[in-house]
C-alpha cells in the first residue's frame, strides 16, 4: 500500500491506500504511535476490498471527541464537547482532500471508526449525516453520560453497524464505565430492526488487543460491502 503524510488544518493524517480502493476508513487516531497503526494495517491484509485508511491527528481527545460536555469520568480532565469540530473537519476538509487525492468514485463506500472514545465519536457521527454507510464502535464509550438516551432520539444514519466490547471491560469499580456492558446491549437492541449490525465479545479488558479489535471491525464492514456489490 501507498503512504502518505497530509497536513491539514494543522492536522496530520497518514493515508495509506490501495490502488482504486473501494472503501475508505476514517480512523481518528494519535498519529505519534505509528507502531500502533502499522500493526491495525496488518492486521488488515486479508481485507474482502482494497480499501484506504486515512487517521487523522486527535490531540485533545475529551475535547475533540465528545459529543457534548460532560464532567470527569475519570481522572480531573472533563469532556469539551468538541466533536461537531471535529466532524466538520472531516466532512468539509478531509474528505474532500481525499476523494480529489485518491480519484474516488461515487460507489467507493466511505465508512468511520474507532476505538474506545473515537468509537463513540464515530457512532456519533454516524447520526449526524448519511456520509458513512459504515461505522465501527470498539470497545467504545457508550457509557458517556446521556448517550443512550441520545440514540433513542436521534437514528444511527449508517446501514452497517460493528459493535465490540471486550468481556471484562464492565468489570471496573467506576460507577460510570461500569455501565458499559448494559449499554452496548442496550445499543446492539436499539438497532438489530433497521441495520446490519453485529455485537462481537472479545476476550480481556479495555486495554487488550486495540488494533487487532478495530482490524476486525473495519474487515467486518469491508465484507459487508462485498456482499452488497455481488
């Protein structure tokens, strides 16, 4: 696959790419652990499309990522609720970039994830505009306070849902984070009428196997769309 380093609106974002991908990933990511995305790209190899991967540069990850403001969870940091910023960013910005960089096409799928709470950020993007016909959540914050209320107000937009938690993730003496079992649950039941969605348990804890869960992910969406095209 194809590198390359984009610098956009003070962001960085590491494109890689097959030749004529039929489905782009949008992965928020810290770019600083390239190990980290090189391993998720591996991961990938057995892919059912060529696809490309854009991770775009998150610094700020309370803010930049959650939907709206919320108090510390954990640690003294609070939510900022900087994630309208940082879809706009990738509606008028990135993408645009990238459909003039890789020559998309209009069948070319565009889908959006991420992991822990860039998983929320995506699944929350994907109520805010029909762009993505795909989104993966893993292992993602669906504890955040007020989201599943949300949900039930304002319909997931995507057609094909990944959903992932690992199985001992609610296993926390956090009040909060405890809760995230019974809300991805909530969440998985909320959609199985109107979406192609799947709910898979991974073995460990929150912080086991991030980039072999989301490879996982976006290989689930990419053999979704397989099956639509044939």
């Amino acid at each position: 696959m194809r590198k390359r380093i984009l610098a956009l609106d003070g962001r960085e974002v590491t494109l890689h790419s097959a030749e004529a991908p039929q489905i782009l990933f949008l992965h928020p990511a810290d770019t600083h652990d390239t190990e980290q995305l090189d391993r998720l790209l591996k991961a990938m190899q057995d892919c059912a499309l060529p696809f490309a991967l854009a991770a775009f540069e998150v610094e700020d990850w309370n803010r930049e990522l959650s939907p709206w403001e919320a108090p510390p969870v954990f640690g003294k940091i609070p939510f900022g609720g900087g994630a309208a910023e940082t879809l706009d960013f990738v509606t008028d910005r990135l993408l645009p970039e990238l459909q003039s960089l890789l020559a998309l096409s209009e069948d070319t799928q565009l889908c959006i994830g991420g992991y822990s709470l860039a998983g929320l950020f995506a699944l929350w993007a994907a109520t805010r505009t029909k762009l993505f016909s795909g989104v993966a959540g893993v292992s993602p914050s669906v504890w955040f306070p007020g989201w599943i209320d949300y949900v039930k107000e304002r319909p997931m937009q995507a057609e094909q849902v990944y959903l992932s938690l690992g199985d001992r993730e609610a296993r926390t003496k956090n009040p909060v984070m405890a809760t995230v079992g019974d809300c991805i649950r909530a969440l998985y039941a909320l959609l199985q009428d109107d979406h192609t969605v799947t709910l898979e348990w991974n073995p460990g804890n929150h912080f086991q196997d991030s980039e072999l869960r989301t490879a996982k992910a976006y290989c689930w969406l990419a053999e979704q769309e397989k099956k639509r095209i044939f």
